[in-house]
C-alpha cells in the first residue's frame, strides 16, 4: 500500500511540475487545492532543488565572469550550458554573443584607462578577428554590427568616433541586464519536466518497436528469398550436372530424347511454365527454350501492394490555408507538397494528385481574393516562397499542368510575381521554373507572350552572370519553347537586334547546358525575314562559325542547320499558332529542386508534414483514384538539329 501511494503522489508532482512548465498558474492553484481537499501527497520533483541551485550557480557564475572581464570563463560556461539549437540558430542569442565579445575585448580598456593595459587588449583584439572570421562573419551583412568589423583595425578604439558608446558607463549596465534577462529565460527553458520526458520515451520506444517489427518482417522476407535462392542453386547444379552428362554421351554418339529435354524444362521452370507451353515447345530447334521461356521467367513484373495515403479533410484545409497564421499556411503549404514529392511513384501520387485535383485544392474558379491562389500575393515572403513551390510541384506533374492551365488567372499571378520577386529569391526560381514547366502548353504559352514574358526573359539573360545556373537552364528553356510559336517569333522581331544580341552572346556561355535552347530559339526566329535581316547586319553567321569549331559534333550540326535557316530565301515560315493538339507529351518531371533549401524547420512539438495533415485534418474518402492517361511521349528530336518543339530541362536531360 504504502508503494501505491508513494508512487501517486510521485505521478502527481510530475504532473504539477509540467503545469508549472507550460505556466497553467490557475490551474496549478486549482490542482494544488483539489489534491488538499482529497488528502493527496504531492511529492515534489526529485532533483528540481538540485536543479534549481544549480541553475542559479550557473547563471552567478556567469554574470560575475562578465564583471571581472573574464572571457575564458565566461564563454567556456556559455559553450556547456547554451544549448546548440539556441546558439546557432536565435538571432537574439546570436546578436547577444557578439555585444558580448565585444565587451570582453574592450574591458582592458574600460578598466585601466590612463596605463591602458596594451598586451591584455591585443590579446583579446586577436581573439574577437578570429570570432569575425568564423561564427561572427553570419551578421557582417546587418547594418548593425558592421560598424565593429573594423573594431581590430583602430589603434586606439577609446577615442574613435565609432566607438564612443562601448565606453559610457551606461552600456555596461545595459548588456548586463540584457545578458541576466537572457539567462533567466534560457536556463529555465532547458528544464524539460520528467511527464514529458517519459513521453518522449514512450514515443520513442513506440516508434523503435515499430521498427523492430519492421526489420523482422524484412529480415523473414530475406531469409525465405535466400532460401528460395539456395534452392534454386542446388536445383540448377543438379540439372547442370545432367546436361554435362547428355552432352558426354551425345559426344559417344548416343541420341537424346526430346521427352528428356521436356522434363529438364519443366524442372527448371516448374514455378513460371505450364505443361501446354512446354508442349509447344519445338524442341528440335536449337536456341527455342532459351529464347522463348527464360525471357519469360526472367522479365515477368513482379506487382508490389503501395499503400494509399489517407484521405484528408480538404475544406478545413482550404479554410486554414486562407485564415489561418502565415506559420500554419507555411506548413501546410509545405505538408500538401511533401505529399507529391515524397510519394511513390504511380498509383500513390497519382492518387494524392487526383484527390488535389477533384477537390479544387487552389480553388481554381474562385474570385474571392482570399482563395489559395492569391497567397502569392501575400506580404510574407516565407508563404510566397511556399505557394510557389507548390504550384511548381502541381506543374511537374502532366495531370498537375492540366489543371493548372484551367485556372484563368494563373499566368498573369506568376508573371506579376517574377517581375516583382528579388533575383536570387527563391520564391522567383519556382515561379519561373513552374512556368516553364506550363510552357510545354500552347495555352499557356500564348498568355506568356501576350504579357510580353519574351520580352522580361531577354532582359533577365541578358545579365546571365548574375542568374544560378538552374535559373539560366530554365530561362532560357521557356524563351525557347516561346520562340517556337508563330507570335513568338513576331514579338522577338519587335527587338530582333537586342534579342540576336542576347542569344549569340550566350552560345559563348560557360554553361552548356543551355546551348541546345539558344540553338532553338535562334533557329525559330530566324524564320523571320526580318530577323534574318538583322542578323545578316549583325555578322551573326560569322560568330556562329566562331563556336562550330567546338568539338561537340551534335551542336556543330544544329549551328550548320541555324546558318542554313539563316541563308533561306526571304518567305517567312510556316505558321505555327493553328489550332491543334497540345504539345504537352503527359510525361512527369518531378526534380529534387523542388524540396531544396527549406528554410522552414518545425520547433519542438510543433506537427509538420505527414504528421500534421494526418493528425489535424484527416478526412473520409476524399481520395478518388482516377485512371491516368497513358503517357503518349513525343517522337525523340534529331540531336542534329536544332530543338523544334517544347521541351523542359528535366526532359530534355532524360532523353539525351
């Protein structure tokens, strides 16, 4: 008896030391009263006072260190007891650090002003270059701080300009307030209630188990496969054996008997070969076994079972993304693209796309202007980035560009984002690489013109150093799936001297990678007589001579075949904006650019990805599986000719 309640009110205190944690104060008072009325022992944590002294010692320690200026101490203390997650990744504890090490490297001159202890300081002085120059160098891009860089390079920071402030009375006081309040807050925050640690454990355990159940399930899978194959080997040497036998008496001159040959057959592929296939076997003839049946027992798919993902809730979904905080619509955001990206491909992508699509995940016909479209518009740049790589993922997929291109504004949206995004943004790069992808649709390609993309991705290349090579890849693919149309080809002959400029230009980039689009943007243009014109003024078969003489003899025939079109006759070419099928060849092109540099991390206890769309909107049979359409790829292009209808980088690579 006296175990059971010594262990309740052991289970009690824990409980009461996690509310204390999550600063439930009324309901603390309300625990704390009830537990009284009940006649409940609360035991109070074991180890929270030695905790707690500890704690304190910790702190005065650390606060006296920074007193008497003593930087060894003090930042070995900070090293042990900040945690790492804390150091490396908070900017307050970051911009705290470097007061800090400020602080420690002016004390000698703080303390003993009139001899000013020169040996003390340029000690230090060597100490904070070196922190410059490793962690300190994250912050040498903020305005703030940029002003101590040159800290080591003043003789004598006492009566420069810059640095007044480090030698009033005040700022000594105000970092040490700033450094208590900090420690008070962080020191308290790594005490993690013993509740909650044993139900990470517990968790941890689950999930270990989980694991275990799996590997011994794998491990039985491979003992019977290895079986199977031992099997198999001793069957084989057996039957090897017999043959080597036959084929010494075929060589004393014996006959071998057709039924012999039958029942070796059937032994060595009694699981794949049924009596009539061995019965219409033509035995007689040399080489028909081999041919006929070991093709069949060797290439036979084998069908594997893939799991469905469960079906979610998808109006709170949509709800959420709308009204929800930017840090939820970003993880959502985040959660609906893992979901196409990290699912196996084929029925299971399939199906998570389908269920996307019949449930209107971007709300495709809406005009509310607080739809899940419109949050490329939103003022956080984290959500913008967000929305567009999910739309970027939906444009992977030949069923995603489908309905995508259903949406009436689409295209105007990410155009308008393109031309309004920073250079290096990431939400920029999806943008245009989601364009490109929807670039393979006439539809979409005739809005692109008509909101004159041709004329910004020109531009955009024109600065080709300043572009990532991903960027430059797929600028210059969508400027030449655009140049392929007839409109295309007009609205670069509005500028034919700067766009020839731009294009001959980048044939000598060192990238080449996109020489097959340039290729295939010049050699549509130059269809144009104006544009042959222009390039005849401009020399532009003289400088494609220049980069003939590579040796890359596929790119030297597509340059024989842009200098041809250069020297045609004067009729324009044949028109390519008639109304026919679209050029999209329904083929995937999913990329593991999509899933780069997240710079959204869940914190502790936050749900994220799978986890959070499983836990908080789960739903019943929104997954529809719809059959997808087969996968009609286009005829594989001459590689020595120039490119003559769309392609995307993605594919371009698979086919060459």
């Amino acid at each position: 008896m006296g175990d059971i309640l010594a262990t309740e009110a052991d289970l009690l205190g824990m409980i009461k030391e996690y509310l204390n944690f999550e600063e439930f104060e009324e309901t603390v008072q309300t625990f704390d009263k009830e537990c009284k009325t009940k006649g409940k022992l609360v035991s109070k944590p074991r180890g929270s006072a030695l905790r707690d002294s500890k704690t304190r010692v910790i702190q005065e320690d650390l606060l006296s260190s920074f007193d008497d200026g003593d930087h060894k101490v003090f930042f070995d203390l900070w090293a042990e007891n900040i945690p790492s997650a804390v150091k490396d990744s908070d900017d307050e504890a970051q911009n705290l650090e470097f007061y800090l090490r400020i602080h420690f490297t002016v004390y000698p001159l703080r303390t003993h002003p009139s001899r000013q202890d020169r040996a003390e300081f340029e000690e230090r002085i060597f100490l904070f270059k070196q922190y410059l120059e490793t962690r300190g160098s994250a912050l040498s891009q903020t305005t703030e701080f940029l002003p101590y860089y040159a800290l080591p390079f003043v003789p004598n920071p006492t009566i420069h300009p810059s640095f007044k402030d480090l030698f009033q009375d005040s700022w000594m006081p105000q970092l040490k307030d700033k450094l208590e309040k900090f420690l008070s807050v962080t020191l308290k925050s790594s005490k993690i209630p013993r509740l909650l640690t044993l139900y990470v454990s517990f968790f941890s355990m689950q999930q270990l188990q989980l694991q275990l159940a799996e590997s011994e399930r794998r491990i039985s899978s491979y003992v019977r496969k290895c079986n199977k194959v031992k099997a198999d080997y001793h069957n084989l040497i057996g039957i090897t054996a017999e043959l080597v036998d036959s084929l010494e008496a075929t060589v004393s001159g014996k006959m071998i008997s057709p039924e012999y040959l039958q029942s070796v057959c059937v032994r060595l592929f009694s699981s794949q070969m049924r009596q009539s296939a061995v019965q219409s076997t033509d035995f007689t003839r040399p080489g028909t076994v081999r041919t006929t049946h070991n093709h069949s027992y060797f290439s036979r798919p084998r069908p594997k079972e893939v799991p469905m993902l469960p079906s979610l809730d998808y109006d709170k979904l949509k709800n959420d993304l709308v009204v929800g905080s930017d840090r939820l619509k970003c993880l959502l955001l985040q959660a609906l693209r893992w979901r196409i990206t990290r699912s196996l491909p084929g029925e299971q992508r399939d199906t998570v796309l389908q269920a996307y699509i019949s449930n209107d995940l971007l709300q495709r016909y809406s005009t509310n202007k607080k739809a899940v479209l419109h949050l490329m518009k939103s003022a956080n740049e984290v959500v913008r980035q967000y929305t567009a790589r999910l739309i970027n993922a939906f444009a992977s997929l030949a069923e995603g560009r489908i309905y995508l291109s259903q949406i009436p504004i689409l295209v105007k949206l990410l155009t308008e984002t393109l031309r309004r995004e920073e250079k290096d943004s990431m939400t920029r790069e999806n943008v245009l690489v989601a364009l490109q992808k929807l670039s393979l649709r006439r539809s979409q390609q005739t809005a692109m013109i008509e909101d004159d993309l041709i004329g910004w991705l020109v531009d955009e290349l024109q600065d080709s150093d300043c572009l990532s090579d991903y960027t430059l890849e797929y600028s210059a693919a969508l400027l030449m799936n655009l140049c392929l149309r007839t409109k295309g080809k007009r609205k670069c002959a509005e500028n034919a001297k700067h766009v020839l400029k731009v294009l001959t230009d980048l044939l000598g980039h060192e990238n080449h990678e996109i020489r097959p689009y340039v290729n295939g943007a010049l050699y549509s243009i130059l269809c144009i007589p104006s544009v042959r014109q222009e390039a005849k003024e401009m020399s532009v078969e003289e400088i494609l001579r220049c980069y003939n003489r590579e040796e890359n003899p596929d790119l030297n025939r597509q340059i024989e075949f842009i200098i041809k079109q250069l020297n045609s006759g004067d009729e324009e070419g044949p028109e390519s904006d008639d109304e026919e099928e679209e050029d999209d060849n329904d083929e995937d092109l999913m990329e593991i650019e999509l899933d780069k540099e997240e710079i959204l991390q869940p914190q502790q206890r936050e749900l994220s990805g799978e986890t959070l769309l499983t836990t908080e909107y789960l739903g019943i049979m929104t997954n529809m599986m719809k059959v997808k359409r087969k996968s009609t790829p286009l005829a594989c292009p001459n590689i020595d000719e120039p490119l003559q209808r769309p392609v995307t980088p993605s594919s371009h690579r698979n086919a060459g």
